[in-house]
C-alpha cells in the first residue's frame, strides 16, 4: 500500500548548533592540535579556551542537518527540523533563524542544562574549515522529542551520523526510523565526518545492513573510514552489497550514486573561488533530496546537490545566502 | 609645552552593540515602517517584533565608534575602545570580538540591568542598510567607566554623536573631552546620523563652537541636517566657521577635508559591487585617523579613509575581513 501524501518532503533530525565562526591560518591549527578538515568533539573548558584563542568571529546558525532541511526549504521544499537547543539567547537565535527559512521546528528547548551547542569553525585561506564542536543542549535530544504523528506525515526522514554521539539521540534516531518504516516513508543517513565513521562504524553497517536506512550520503573519506580501505572501488563494492542507495561526494569531481540500477558519475558545477567549505556536504544533501522529494532521475538530484554545494562554498557559512530555488531556475534544474 | 607621546593613537568611546544582520526586501521596510538608510532607536518590545519579522540572520560585533576603532587596529594603530555591555552572551561576544581584533577594552560589563544593545541592520538589495537600534547595557555607560590616566595617554579620543541618546554618556564624553584635553590631547566627533542630528543640533553645535571637539566626521545628510540646509556650499562654510577641522564624506564621490589651510576634495576608490554599506562611514574614520596619527597630509588621510570604507562595503557586516594594513600597502598608501 503506498503511504498517504505528505505533510512534509523531508524532515531532518540532527544537533542544533549555532557555528562561531573565524578566519585563522593554519599555524592556529598547528598549535591548537587540530586536525584539519574535521571535527572535534569538545568540552565546555575546551570551547572556552578555544574561543579565547581564535580571532574575532561571526555566530550563524549551524548544524549539518540543520543546514540541510534549511536548503531544501531555500529549494521549495517542505522541510521540518528536531533538535535540541537551550532557552538561552543562542537558542532563540537558532530557532529564529530555522523558522525564518521557512523549516517547521517545534522542538522545545531544555529550559535549564548545558547551553544551546556551539561549533567553533576556523576557516584557512585555502577556505578549508576545521570544526570543534561543543554539543551542550544538543546532548539532551531525546526519544520523547520525536513525534509519532509528524514523523509518519514526512515523506524521508534525514538523520545526521553526529546523532550518535549524544547519549539519547541514538535512540530517538531509531525510534524515528522506526516510525518512519512503518508509516510506509524512507529513511536517509549521512555519514558525517570521517571520525565519526571510525566512532560508530559497526553500528553504522548495521543501520545498513538491516534496512534500518534506505540512503546514504558519504565522502570519501568517510567511505574509506567505513570500510577501512583505501581502495575507492572496493569500498563502492561495499555500498553496493550493504544497502539499497548510496551517494557518495567527491568535492571537484562532483559524485557517484550508487543505485539498484547501476552507478552514475555526476560532474560538480565549476566554482570561482571557495571561500569557505562550511556546509558543502550539507547543502548537496539537501539538493538531492530536493531532487527525490520531485521523483527526478539520478543525474538531476546529484546536480541539484552540486549546484546547492557550490552556492555554500562561495561564502562564509554554511547556510545559503541566495534563494537555491532560483539559482536552481537560472541553471535549468527547476522543478 | 608638547603632550607626552601617547599609549594609545585613538581611544573611541561608543555604544557597545552586536549587530543582527539580515537581508531584506524595500517591501519589509516600507510594511515595518522604516525610514531607509537611517538609524532608529527601538525599545525592547520593538526589538522583539523586529527580530520576529526578520529573515535568517547573522549576528556580528558593530557599534559606530567601535568599528572605526576595530579597523584603527587593523591599521596597525594602537587603539582602546570605551562602551559599556552587559555580562551576557552577546556582550562576551562583543569583548572577545574586539580584544582578539587587538584593541584594548577594559570597561566593566554590567551585572545586571538591560541585556547587551543590538541593532537590527536591514540591508536591502542595493547594499543600502537600515539600522534599528535597542541601546540596552549600553544606556548605562556612566562617568566613571571614564579612566583619566588612560584618556590622557590616547593621542586621540574618538566620539560617536549616538553618545547623546543614553542618559549618562554624554557625561562621560564630556569628562573624557575635558581629561584630554587639559592632557594636550585632540577631540574629534561624528555626527553618527542625520536624525541624531536633529536630535542633539544645539547640543553638537555647541561642541563644535565652544572647541569642545577638534574634528568632526559628517556624511553630507548629517551636514545638511546640522545647518538646517540643503546649499551644500552654504553648510561647508558653516563648517568653516564653526571647527577646526571637518571631513565631509560624500559616498562615491569621496570627501571634502575642510581645515584651516583650506579645503581639498579627495576622490573615493572604486568599488566592483556594494553589497553592504553597513560601517562606510565608520570605516572611512578609522583610515582618516589612522593617517592623521602618522602625521599625514589631508589627502592621504582622505585616502585611507576611502579605501577602509571601500573595503567594508563589498562584504556583509561592518568589521574589515581583511588586513588593512595589507590593503593599504598594496595600494601604496602604507605607513
């Protein structure tokens, strides 16, 4: 039976953060033992000594799946968000600036705890972004956040691997998973980060294996992470046998989609200057989803999520400062 | 006898605000009822509404005089700001942001009271911004946040006409004014805003006529509004008359240095694209003081200031994003 209309085309659950922001040179990276390209888990005295360190910064609204259901509303698309903030002034911020894209949140904020999460985002010349990520409110997603009702009136529910770090969120993925496969929708994952994958690699093959997600987004380097090779073709071999779609980025090289019908190479939109990778992976997610939630073929969606990605890399933040809607109009991939 | 040489080129004493800046349509400004291009005061409640109609924003230290004193460091000058802030969120923001730019603030933020002020900076499609400001913490800003020794070590103490909004400021710019200079110190003033003009005319005029302040900055709808006209040469020769030295700041057609031996008209430098004029006249006083403080001729002085506000405006926010220093190198306008 197919399941109803949905209410929404995608809803996303993910940490809620709000990303500080900073121009640094790699010499910081250096002396602050940061890995570069990655992001760091870190604690309250770390964030502080971090902050303290870094130059004068700029606070947008962050979160990777957050910034993905943001696009896919900037796109057109009906979009609602779960996640965990703090009824601080972070918070509101956070809450203002998702409802203001147009993104269904009602997630009601922890009224005392840790502070709203921050991520602290140092961006090099080379536009690279290094991430130190304090979770604080964000830890405290928790199943009884996720409602049964929203949840089986979306059409894909969208999941950040970062969710496996907060104590509960885990379970309040799985209880969204769950509802979601039962209401007849599908169930999408990003990887997240590299480090990540090599945090929770065995329970991520098995959200893959046993069905309990139909889609996956990874880069490279978190494909390799997942199966531990180096080998780029041995690790799509992988995909292919462990779960039914998989798209994997690949920066300038644009992407590979990894399908029950084969798999198709689709090219990056050519770019300027990247000025900031903020949000890359995160807006070519929400490009392709745009692309599914209209039942277009492969190559479509993974140029929707190019030109998404190269509309994010052009600025600083990971948010999109122009309406991907009609970016998608003028590079003849309306709907 | 010669003032002993200074700690600090210019010390600037302001409004401590974070900025909340979004893009708007002319639409917004006209349903919110804002006069385009201007600064309004609002009240807490108005704050509120504001924020709620707003689209996604991004939240950035400002405040006039403090700007100019953030591009006086990137400028390589020794400069130290005096505002006052609330020990929230926002105001940590505000201090981390203008310590790591390199300026010395050493003001106590309040304790309790009203939270951190905020401008609501509107910029509409034509780079032009609309500023709605909630004063807060800084309305508190009092005389004996005012540190003699560290006045009469400035070179230069720098005024934002905004000072006459809040109740005690002006108190403390006016014992500021005196410390300086009975230290043999210099006085210069902007006149900030052509409504906070017709608010504080006399007042400013006074200033200026009682040689209360050495210099002023004034863009020429702040000129037009302080003489009550709209012959441009009738008010410049007001100006003549009634200071030391004015600089009239005239947009794309650069400024007018009005001085003792005369007056020179200095062009401003190309811009590709306004995309935020957020700061124009903020940054033009920091690279015209910065020249001053190296003892250059008026035109030099005309022409750093041109070429720091250029800098600000072709991207969002009103703190330089890149090293001036470096800008004015490049353009053979270094030390």
């Amino acid at each position: 039976m197919a399941a109803p209309s949905a209410r929404y085309d995608v809803l996303g659950i993910g940490n809620a953060i709000v990303d500080v922001l900073a121009r640094a040179e790699e010499d910081f990276l250096l002396a602050q033992g940061m890995r570069k390209g990655t992001m760091a888990l870190i604690d309250a005295a770390r964030a502080e000594a971090i902050y303290d360190a870094m130059g004068p910064a700029v606070e947008m609204s962050g979160g990777s799946a957050a910034n993905t259901i943001v696009g896919l509303a900037s796109l057109g698309r009906r979009s609602a968000f779960v996640g965990k903030v703090k009824a601080d002034g972070l918070g509101r911020a956070f809450a203002h600036d998702i409802r203001a894209a147009g993104v269904s949140f009602t997630t009601a904020p922890a009224a005392d705890g840790p502070s709203t999460g921050r991520c602290y985002v140092l961006v090099t010349p080379d536009g690279e972004r290094t991430m130190n990520t304090y979770l604080g409110a964000a830890q405290d997603l928790h199943p009884n956040d996720i409602d049964a009702e929203t949840i089986a009136a979306s059409a894909v529910i969208y999941l950040e691997g970062y969710l496996w770090d907060p104590k509960h969120a885990k379970d309040a993925f799985l209880k969204a998973a769950k509802i979601a496969h039962d209401a007849g929708r599908k169930v999408a994952l990003t990887l997240s980060d590299a480090f990540c994958v090599d945090r929770w690699r065995d329970e991520f093959l098995q959200l893959m294996r046993s069905q309990t997600v139909d889609l996956i987004f990874a880069n490279e380097a978190e494909l390799h992470a997942l199966y531990q090779t180096s080998d780029f073709d041995a690790a799509v071999a992988g995909l292919r046998a462990d779960i039914a779609v998989a798209v994997v980025t690949r920066s300038e090289k644009g992407c590979l989609v990894v399908g029950p019908e084969g798999t198709e190479a689709v090219p990056a939109f050519p770019v300027e200057r990247v000025v900031d990778t903020t949000g890359a992976g995160d807006l070519f997610a929400a490009g392709f989803l745009a692309g599914l939630a209209r039942g277009a073929d492969d190559r479509t969606c993974g140029r929707l999520g190019a030109l998404a990605a190269a509309e994010v890399i052009q600025h600083l933040g990971a948010r999109p400062e122009t309406s991907l809607k009609d970016l998608a109009r003028e590079n003849g991939l309306a709907d």
